[in-house]
C-alpha cells in the first residue's frame, strides 16, 4: 500500500514512515524484485540525520546493493521501487565509516548518563520532505515493540490512535551524535536532554529496566543509584538476577543496601547467594541484626509439611455437583480449608481441584471430574517455608495441596499459615 501525503501546519507536503515496517520489504527494478530492505545508511547533519543509501540484500549469496536515496522512486510497506540502470553498478558494501540505522541505532538502549534514564529503541521514524529523508525521532513505545516483532496489525487492534503507550516518541534532537569512529558500534545511545530523572522511576520499574539489561549495563546503571532507592530496586528484581546483582557488588555496598532493609527483606536476599557469600556479608553487620537474619533464614528452610493441615474437603470424581452442594453446609463446618474441593480416587491420588465457587454455579447433574481443573500447583514433604510462601505469592491461591509421588494427596497448605509465618520474619 501507498504511504499517504500528509500536510504540516505550513501546507508542507511530507509522508511519515516507520523503519521496522519497511525493513525487509521487497525491493523492485522494472517490476523485476532484486532484493529486500536490509538497512539505511544516514549521514548527521547539523539538526538531523538524513538517510544517503538503501542496503539491498540479495538472495543466493549475491553481493548486497547500495542504493542511493536519490534512485528510490517509491516506499511502501509492501514494496520499494527503484530507477537504478543496471545492478552491477551499485554492487557495494557500506564503508567503516557509515552509520546502519538499524544495525546500530535499532534495539540499542537509550541512557541519559547523568539522569540514569533508560529505554529501548523498538522503532524510528523517518519522514520524507524536500525529496530528502530524514531521521527524526526514535521510538520507545509499546506498539513500536509490537511492530519490531512483526506485530504491526496487533499492535494497531491494541493501541488505537491517540490511545496512551501507542508511541512513545523521543525526538532526533534530544539524541547525543554518533561517535565519529562507528566501526561495529556496541554501545548505547545517550540523550543530551534529561527525559525523566531516575530519582521518579519507581522501584518495581527500575528493576525491570535491570533485568532487560546485560550484566555490565546493569552494574553501571544500578551504581548510580542512591543507596535507599538501590535496596527498594533490589527488593523487586528476580532472583537470578539477584543473585548476578549482589554477587557482583563490592561486599561494602552490599552490606550498605542490607543495612536499609527489614529483616526479612535482607533474608530474603541473602537466601539467592551462595552461603559463603551470605556468611561473609553477615559477619559485617551488626551483630544483633545479623542473629535476626540467620533465625530467619533458617526458619524459611524449615519444611512447610509442619505447617499443614489434614481439614480440607475431598470427593471422588463420579459425585454429582448436587450431592456435593447439599452436603457442602454440614461438611464445611469441620474443616480448615472449605473454599476448594479435592478431587481423589480410591488410593488418594489428586486427581483435580474445583473452586466452591464454580461447584455453585455448576449444573446439579454434572460429575464433578467434568468441572475439575487437573492442572495442580501443589507442593512436596520436602518443600521449605519459603518455597511455599513464593509460591502463595506468584499464584495468589488460597491454599495449595502437598503431594507426594505418585501425586498421592497428603495435606494441603493455607495461605493464612504460611502468610503470619512470614510476616512473622518480616516483623
């Protein structure tokens, strides 16, 4: 399809495109394809970069073309066409010097060095005008994310027009120049602007932004962080990341970032380390803090099986929903755990779980393993405390069973147990 005309406010005529939408699109000489799209080369000018020559891969291991902008006669998102005369006079590779838009500007991070704050590039944007085209903003947006993975219709069901997170635009301008010596450029990009100071990033979001970056990039960006937001941010990211995090911190800072945090959060921290690492980072701290982290993490180790209860409902799977739902009020009221059913057969294997709420809204005549769900997250004699209490805290469940093999139905765990144990850790 034909890209639209557009009007600015001084009647300018221009058209708008997106790189990852005419990235490896078909490339056409006299109605003849000769390749694909496979990058543009800009030039920086004193405002902004303007786009010198298309990179034409061709198929069968044919040298690749360099096109320049002045012999591109169309661009769409289906096809590009050019006026070339013959293609063995455009066979040629870019030279060292050259910046590739998509090679090095394309899924780079985005870092505001002094104000530490980082995105990604999902897309630019590049708007034709005076028979040039221009490089006039980069995009960090949701939808731009979608459309870097070949999503564009998705991301236009989702993101509609004007909608907040369809785009999110930095401009050209607020973008620090290339280096000169771009060879295999690896680094990021910097703003010469401050865009959002990190100090406003919540915690949760910083430790994303964390966890989508590479080991150095992550050290140098959680570096700068003050020590109270640096402890909250550690809090929120994932353990293996965690544990790649606080293992590559001097031990000094490590016990600075322990020293803001409550007990039980700086168990939990030192639960992902090596215990070595752990004992080391203890035996700097104060001495009472410390017997309150190791009681702690001790106790998480203790096994949840202590912490069970054998009060819960069970049926077998050929009980009408009818029979259970007379016999729910009177069942109910012995029992410790009433807000799900456990589905066993003769041998006390789990077979399934129903939720009370469903059993009530279920059809009197039907069997009960028509409405159970037989995907189980449970737990094993073995399971610890604190497997049981990050468990609770990724399912959001009520209770989760314990089983042994083969799946035979022991006990089942409540939330309200192993919730005041760890809030007992945290106290």
């Amino acid at each position: 399809m034909k890209e639209p005309l557009m009007k600015n406010e001084r009647g300018e005529v221009y058209r708008d495109y997106f790189l990852s939408n005419i990235l490896n699109t078909p490339v056409f000489l006299k109605e003849k394809k000769i390749g694909t799209l496979d990058d543009l080369v800009i030039i920086e000018t004193t405002t902004i970069p303007e786009v010198k020559y298309f990179i034409i891969r061709r198929p069968f291991g044919h040298p690749s073309l360099l096109i320049p902008w002045e012999r591109i006669r169309s661009i769409s998102d289906q096809k590009i066409e050019t006026d070339i005369e013959t293609i063995k006079a455009f066979e040629a590779e870019p030279g060292e010097e050259a910046i590739l838009l998509r090679d090095y500007v394309m899924d780079k991070k985005v870092i505001d060095l002094e104000e530490h704050e980082v995105e990604i590039v999902y897309d630019i944007k590049l708007v034709q005008r005076y028979n040039k085209l221009f490089v006039t903003a980069v995009n960090t947006g949701k939808a731009a994310r979608l459309r870097r993975l070949g999503l564009t219709p998705l991301a236009r069901l989702i993101y509609r027009s004007g909608e907040e997170g369809e785009d999110q635009i930095i401009p050209w301008t607020y973008i620090q120049p290339l280096p000169m010596d771009i060879g295999r450029f690896q680094g990021n990009i910097k703003l010469r602007v401050l865009k959002e100071k990190l100090a406003k990033i919540h915690p949760a979001d910083l430790a994303d932004i964390l966890e989508e970056l590479d080991h150095n990039q992550r050290l140098m960006l959680f570096s700068e962080l003050e020590t109270e937001k640096a402890s909250d941010t550690l809090e929120e990211i994932e353990p293996l990341v965690q544990r790649d995090l606080v293992s590559s911190l001097h031990k000094d800072r490590v016990v600075q970032l322990i020293n803001e945090m409550t007990t039980g959060q700086a168990a939990d921290i030192l639960s992902v380390i090596p215990t070595a690492e752990a004992n080391t980072i203890l035996e700097s701290l104060d001495t009472e803090n410390a017997r309150k982290i190791r009681s702690i993490l001790w106790k998480q180790e203790e096994k949840v099986i202590n912490y069970t209860t054998q009060k819960f409902l069970k049926y077998y799977p050929d009980t009408t929903v009818g029979d259970v739902q007379n016999d729910y009020p009177k069942a109910a009221k012995e029992k410790d755990v009433i807000m799900y059913l456990y589905i066993i057969d003769d041998m006390e294997t789990l077979l399934g779980v129903i939720d009370v709420k469903e059993l009530l809204m279920a059809d009197e005549q039907a069997r009960l393993q028509s409405i159970m769900v037989e995907c189980i997250i449970s737990l094993n004699p073995e399971s610890s405390l604190k497997e049981a209490s990050d468990l609770f805290q990724r399912y959001d469940f009520r209770a989760h069973p314990s089983v042994a093999e083969p799946n035979r139905l022991l006990r089942v765990n409540q939330y309200r147990d192993v919730n005041n144990l760890t809030n007992h850790f945290i106290a």
